[in-house]
C-alpha cells in the first residue's frame, strides 16, 4: 500500500529538464544526491560535477512539495570536507562546502562514495573558470 502512495506522489517527470551546460562546461562526475535529508527520508536526484559547477535537481515531482535545484559555483569553494559532529547526527555525513562569502552549502550523495566526491570537487575547484 505504502508502495504505492509513495509511486504516485514521486515518480519521474520526463518533462522536467536538467539545468543546461554553459559554452565549455565539461562534466566530470554524474551521481545521485540530495539537497535535505531527513528521519523520513531524503529528496534524491541527480548529481552533477562539472568543469565550473555542482549542480543538483530532482528529476521526479514530490507533490505537493516544489521541486529542488541548485548550483555552486567551483570558483566560490573555498574548501571541501565531510561535515562534523552535528551533520552526522542530523542526517548523515555530507559534502559541506565552505563559500568565500563565508556561507556552507550540504550535500549528501547517494553513491556511497563520499570521500572520492569530496577529492574531485576540490581538485575541481582549485582548477576552476570563473
């Protein structure tokens, strides 16, 4: 029953669209991951590294919720780790980015390999166009 009440408010929307590449953009890592998360689970979707951004969206509608899309920009990373303490214990191990304007942005990502993400968002950041 739950199965399928969780099937009709979450499925795959073919027609929402990921955000477009800039002129040059290169991608350099696709995943899954998710920008809240939760006791009751996470809004999962598409995860991208490019040459110039992490870019994150949902690809499915969660009605009656909006969906979820964002970006960083690589050249406003100023450095990469896992999170602390708190992360851990309200929602898990995170990619935690900390901005020059001196805000942190969280993701988490579904893959399972959360130390490999953080090493090439860093490694893409120091590198990073505009």
């Amino acid at each position: 029953m739950f199965t399928k009440i969780k099937a009709l408010l979450a499925k795959i929307d073919p027609t929402i669209p990921g955000p477009p590449l800039e002129e040059g953009e290169k991608i350099i890592r696709a995943g899954v991951g998710a920008k809240t998360k939760g006791m009751f689970g996470a809004r999962w979707g598409p995860l991208v590294l490019t040459n110039r951004r992490l870019l994150w969206y949902e690809n499915h509608s969660a009605w009656p919720l909006k969906t979820l899309s964002g970006e960083v920009r690589l050249a406003q990373v100023k450095s990469v780790d896992k999170g602390n303490f708190l992360n851990f214990i309200f929602g898990g191990m995170c990619i935690r980015m900390k901005l020059v304007n001196g805000r942190c942005e969280r993701l988490y990502e579904g893959d399972g390999q959360l130390d490999d993400w953080i090493h090439q968002i860093s490694r893409a950041a120091e590198v990073a166009e505009f």
